[in-house]
C-alpha cells in the first residue's frame, strides 16, 4: 500500500514549546504516526525566545532524523539558517521573513533535482509568502497545496500600527490573493478567520482549529500542594499569563491590575514566557514597587502541566484591535487542564463567541486594567462559580480539541477528498 508523502514548510516547529511550533510539532508527529511518509522544511527553534536555542546553533544548513518513541515513525526534517531579530519589530521581521524564504529555497531546489515528489504540500502562515515555495513544488513535482493560516498577519500588521505605508499594505494584499486563488486548499484555526478569509477569496475555507493533548495536560486536584512547591501558600490567589510577551496582549495592563490590588495580600500574579517586551514589563512593575506579581521564564514539556495546574485564573489577554484576527494557542491547553480563564475580547469575535457560548470563562472589555483587577477580586470571593466553568473547560477540551477529531477531519478533507464540512461544534444544549 502507497504511503502518502507530506511536506511541510514553516518557520516554526519541534520543539518550540508554544504557538505555531508546537502545533507544527504534534501535526507531524500524528501524521507520521498514522502512516504517513513526512519531510519537513524549517528552521532552526527560536520562539518564543526569539534566539535560537541550545544544542542548535543557526550557522548553515542541518538534516535530521525524528524517531518518535514507542513508534516506528520517522521524520525527515530540514534546518535552515535565517536572520532571527533580538527584537521583532515589523520592518525586522519581514527582513527575517525574506531570509528564511531565500534559506528554504535551496532546500527545495535539492528536494526538487532529486526527483522527490509529494501528494500534500501544507505552508503555515505566517509568513504568508512561504505559500509561493509550496506553489513551486507543486507546479514542478505535483500534489496538492495546503494553505494554513494561523495568523492573519498582514491584517495584524496594518491594525498594531507595524506597517503603517499604505501602498505597501496594498501590494501585500494584493501579492496574498494571488496566492489565495492558486491553492489547492486554504484552512484556518477560527470561524472567524474563515469568514474573514472567505471575504477575500472566493474560493471553501476549511475550519482546521488548533487542539488539545488531553492525555498530556489534565486538571490535578492537589492544588494547595502545588503552590506549596512553587512558594505559594495554599489560600493565595494565583493569577497566571503564559505565553508569548509581545505588543498585541497588552500586557503592560496585568501590572496595572496589579498594582490596584497590591493591598490583597493573597493574590498573586505571574508573567510567564519570554518575548521582546518582557524587560520593559519588568522595569514597570519594578518602577511600581510590586511585590505581587513575578516574572518566570518558559516552563519545559515536562513540569507545564503542573504549572499551569499552579494558577486558579488563567489570562488570555489581547488588544481591542487584534481580537478576531487571532485564536490563542494558549487557550486550548488552558481548557484542557479544566482551567478558569479571564479573557479580554469584543463581542462578536470568534474568541467572544466560544467562551460565551460554552461558558468556558469570563469575558472582560480589553485594555481596561481597572475591570481586570475588579474582575479577579470577584473571583477571590467566588470559588463556587469558578469551579463550574472549571468543569466546563474540561469536557470542552475532552470532547472537541482532540487532535485525533481535528486531524482526521482534516485529512477526510484534504487526502482522502471528502466533501468540505466543518468540525462539529458543541452547544449548550449537547
């Protein structure tokens, strides 16, 4: 029997702990897992540290062999060199975006003279142009091309005030529908997003949401033992962010908040993660003289799901401005281990709609620290309430963001051409 032969190509994968990586990571992983033949063009790990991480230095090109234990599937993965900017303004970053693209064009050049063909090509944006290397092997060798969007980035872009020339945002745009109109398929994380891109292309957008290892992360019910560990007493308030530190969270306001509630003794916040703004967010709070929240950095695979088990509120936080043109990846391993999240965003974003609609947590107007800190202070007096959405988070994750459900779906859709349908969300009623 044929195995299918995947490629991918992405600016991020294995083993980034966070964001795209990790769910490029763990895709790959269950394809290979599940017979199919992969090959991956990628560089080396940089987020979200933005520096590329030990024992990988980022010096020329690597070819490696994934095993995955207790599997006899294997992973060829290709490395490649690129410009990794220490701080990730918009004009750096597409500089950095330009030298992956030249990078991973001489892989591909090898890939092609070699004679390699593949049935499924998937590029993951951002960045959004890497969909023009899948196209060239496509129209060289064959197969179908997945187009995935994680980010919508140039809108993102345009919105956070990073591109601010409008001849180039329409030259952006227009190079983006090009693209749109010559894949074979296009996905993305939200029903938002899809709307959003459905409007720009007319052309079935598949709804390919990020997922949750439930087996991996899970509720545990010491909690009072964990934040003994973690130098907590047990009837502190933890208020945890982790993820990526970066301009469009917003999370200069988490200090803020802070500060309003300095006198609460019993309640605690922790920034964990790493990004560009983390120095200047510590410098405020040290400005503040706060003593009520810390500065941690990314936690490894193997004490995350007891960490995130530390917090009794979770933060997704994001600006006004970029709340329906990203789904956070973080939400889906806060839900999973049956986490209370409070979440910044506006009414009718895809963000809004889920977390309304399985009251899955609380919703607060963004960039507003005065309502955050009220907010956490309800919850301190409010236990009861906070464990149902717990309960709620949980069987949400259970039943919806298992990844066997989300890339079986996918893969009906794109390697075995199943009609387009999108994945069955639940209701309130179910």
């Amino acid at each position: 029997m044929k195995r299918e032969k995947i490629l991918l190509i992405s600016h991020n994968f294995s083993p980034e702990p966070t964001g795209i990586g990790k769910y490029n990571g763990e895709m790959i992983e269950w394809l290979a897992k599940n017979g199919y033949d992969c090959t991956v063009i990628t560089t080396f790990p940089y987020y979200p540290q933005w520096k590329v991480q030990a024992p990988y230095s980022n010096r020329w090109y690597k070819k490696e062999i994934i095993d995955y234990p207790d599997s006899d599937a294997k992973v060829t993965v290709y490395r490649c060199p690129s410009y990794i900017p220490t701080r990730p303004t918009g004009k750096r970053r597409m500089v950095q975006d330009i030298s992956f693209w030249f990078f991973k064009s001489w892989v591909i050049f090898k890939l092609l003279l070699s004679s390699k063909k593949f049935d499924l090509i998937i590029t993951v944006a951002p960045p959004f142009h890497l969909a023009y290397l899948g196209l060239m092997v496509k129209n060289y060798s064959g197969g179908k091309l997945l187009y995935h969007i994680q980010d919508m980035q140039i809108e993102a872009a345009q919105d956070l005030g990073m591109l601010s020339s409008n001849k180039l945002l329409d030259k952006l745009y227009e190079i983006e529908y090009n693209l749109l109109s010559k894949v074979d398929y296009i996905s993305t994380i939200s029903e938002g997003m899809v709307d959003k891109v459905r409007a720009k292309v007319d052309k079935d957008v598949l709804l390919f949401p990020n997922w949750a290892d439930t087996s991996y992360f899970f509720p545990i019910s010491e909690k009072d033992k964990i934040k003994l560990k973690w130098g907590y007493q047990p009837n502190d308030l933890i208020v945890l962010y982790s993820g990526a530190i970066g301009e469009k969270q917003g999370l200069e306001n988490v200090i803020f908040a802070a500060e309003i509630l300095k006198q609460e003794t019993q309640v605690k916040f922790i920034i964990c993660g790493s990004g560009p703004y983390k120095e200047r967010l510590i410098e405020i709070a040290r400005e503040k003289g706060l003593s009520n929240i810390n500065f941690v950095p990314v936690q490894g695979k193997e004490s995350f799901n007891e960490f995130l088990n530390l917090a009794d509120v979770h933060l997704v936080l994001q600006k006004a401005n970029a709340s329906d043109l990203v789904m956070p990846s973080k939400l889906t391993t806060i839900l999973a281990v049956g986490g209370t999240c409070i979440v910044t965003c506006l009414a009718g974003s895809s963000l809004y709609n889920i977390v309304n609609k399985y009251d899955l947590g609380y919703i607060i107007e963004p960039e507003n620290f005065e309502i955050l800190a009220d907010k956490v202070l309800q919850l301190r007096y409010n236990k009861e309430e906070t464990i149902r959405k717990c309960n709620n988070a949980r069987q949400y994750a259970l039943k919806y963001l298992n990844i066997d459900n989300v890339m079986g779906i996918l893969i009906d859709q794109v390697v075995n051409k199943s009609p387009v349908f999108e994945l069955d969300l639940p209701s309130k009623n179910n």
